[in-house]
C-alpha cells in the first residue's frame, strides 16, 4: 500500500507530520551549530546574555517538540499503511526550507531578533542563510506538486 495514495486525512496527517519534522530537524540544527557550538548568536540577542539562553531553550524545547510529533504522526501513517514517501519527504524539505527562510527573512532582517553572525558583513552570510533554505523549499513543493499529481488508486 506504500504506492498508493492515502485517503485525505491520512495524507494530511503525512503531511503536518513531514512539516514538523522538517521544521523541527532546521530548528535543531540551527541551534545546536551557531548557538551552542559556534556561539555565533542567540535566538534572541536585543538583551542579556541569560535571556538570550533562555530563548534558545525556548527554541530547543519548541524545535525538539516539533520534530517529536513529526516522527509520532510518521510512526502513526506507517502503522496505518498510509505512508507515501513523495508526499513526506516534500513535506520535510518544505518544513526545513520554509524555518531557514523565515528564520533569514523575518527573524534576521524584519525583526532584527539576531543575525547569524557578529563583528562581519553579514551579507554573506545571509546570502549563504537563506539561498539553501530556498532550495529546500522548492525541492520540496516540487515533490510535494508530483505526490499530488499522482492519480489516486482504483478501489
């Protein structure tokens, strides 16, 4: 049943849980290498240094959160024999694109919550935020675009 398209609640199920994931996988990352290991900038860096900590814990918890509930509604779709790997896999890569354009796009140039780095022109940097998040994004609806094109089975 794998080749089959589920039914439209199982496929939305497959879909939310391949956004989170994706968004939850780009999060972690995110924090996990220019928070804690690169030390480049905080979630929020317009204050203290605790609360800079404490947004980061707060974008942990939510990152860690969201990819948690990806994988339970992952496990959920293939014990229903509801899973498409087109649609999922497009979902993941449109969930990690879509965090890393709105992280670069909204959090670092609109609301100016952090940039990815300090002390630098950071027009590199940002090219090099947001060009692959763009990538992800549009690797992922062109996946998710042909999982939808995809005729549904005849019962």
């Amino acid at each position: 049943m794998a080749d089959e398209l589920p039914r439209p609640p199982a496929r939305r199920r497959l879909l939310v849980s391949g956004l989170l994931l994706g968004l939850g996988t780009a999060g972690a990352v995110d924090e996990i290498v220019f928070h804690q290991l690169l030390h480049w900038h905080h979630f929020y860096d317009r204050a203290s240094g605790a609360a800079g900590l404490v947004s980061d814990g707060l974008l942990h918890a939510g990152t860690f959160s969201a990819a948690v509930a990806g994988m339970a509604l992952l496990a959920d779709a293939r014990r229903r024999g509801a899973f498409l790997a087109a649609l999922w896999w497009g979902a993941v890569l449109t969930g990690a694109g879509a965090f890393q354009v709105w992280d670069g796009l909204v959090h670092h140039k609109v609301l100016r919550l952090h940039q990815v780095r300090y002390g630098v022109d950071p027009t590199g940097y940002d090219v090099a935020w947001v060009v692959p998040g763009v990538l992800l994004l549009v690797a992922g609806v062109v996946l998710l675009r042909r999982a939808r094109a995809r005729p549904a089975p005849v019962p």
